[in-house]
C-alpha cells in the first residue's frame, strides 16, 4: 500500500476484504464536496464512521426519477443485503417511508439519524471532524471495482469521472 505515486496523505485507502474473500481498495473522502458527489452519483456505497465512538453503518444511495433512495446495509453481502433507510428529495433526507411497513427501520434508530446528521451537513459544505466518509471501493456512478490510484482517491472509475 505505498507505492501508488501518490503521497500517502493524498490516497487514504485501504485495503477491505469482504466475505467471499475479495479484496477491495476502500478510500475516505476528504471534502463534503467529493462525499456530496459520490453519495448523489446513482450507485453508490458509502460507510460513515463515527470517529468518537467507532460506530459504523454502510448505505447505498440508488438514483431513481428525481430521488435518492438509500439503503442499509443489514447483512453479510455488500452487494445485495439492504434495507430500505429514506429517501432523499430536493436535497433533503427523508427517514422511513410514506407508509410505514412492518419491521421498517425507524427514523429513530442511530442509523437513520447517522446518516441524517452526516447529510445535514455535507449539504451545507461541512465535513465534521468526528466523521469519516468512505467508499467501498466501488465507483459511486456505475458501482465497478475501482482499480487505479486516481479512482480510488476520487469514488470514479475512469469513464464515470469523465460524465461527472
Ligand atoms: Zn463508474
């Protein structure tokens, strides 16, 4: 993990091993502007940590019409184990849906509120020192495996970065 011709402080990743043994290049977003791009990108997965206590939750963030919808991941597999968190409409999140199912996730719960925090400020352009923003090490525009250093600093793959 040294040599990507980077300096180390320009390229915080690391590597992430999921549990079907595949290794990915994870990365931390470093501005709310770069985090703000990833999450409203169309297929993003994205983990917020909470510095203080260490808490984690990873979310994906699907564009569908006019909306984000995001999802928490509840299980083993990052690439299919979500559950249905809120939605985000004209730059605002939505905790629960419009009818409550049963055994939705409450508004209430620290991961609603998380990520609901998190969102508050990024649209505001803040990136709170006690929160760390990553990627999973999948491109935030089409969800493929980032495999050069420029995209895993930036979220893009290549072509993505070149539509964004
Ligand atoms: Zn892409």
């Amino acid at each position: 993990m040294t040599d990507f011709g980077f300096p180390a402080s320009e390229l915080p990743a690391f590597v992430a091993t999921d549990t079907t043994g595949t290794e990915s290049l994870t990365g931390r977003f470093t501005s709310a502007e770069s985090a703000l791009a990833f999450v409203r990108a169309g297929k993003a997965t994205v983990t917020l940590v909470s510095v203080k206590t260490g808490v984690r939750f990873t979310y994906r963030a699907t564009a569908k019409d006019d909306c984000i919808f995001v999802g928490l991941l509840n299980g083993p597999d990052n690439t299919s184990d979500y559950k249905y968190l809120g939605r985000i409409a004209r730059g605002i999140f939505w905790a629960g849906r419009k009818s409550p199912r049963p055994g939705d996730i409450s508004p209430d719960a620290p991961s609603a509120r998380g990520f609901d925090w998190a969102w508050r400020h990024l649209v505001k352009g803040e990136l709170p020192e006690s929160l760390e923003i990553w990627h999973e090490g999948r491109c935030g525009r089409c969800s493929r495996k980032l495999t050069v250093p420029a995209s895993i600093a930036s979220g893009f793959g290549p072509e993505c970065a070149g539509r964004m």
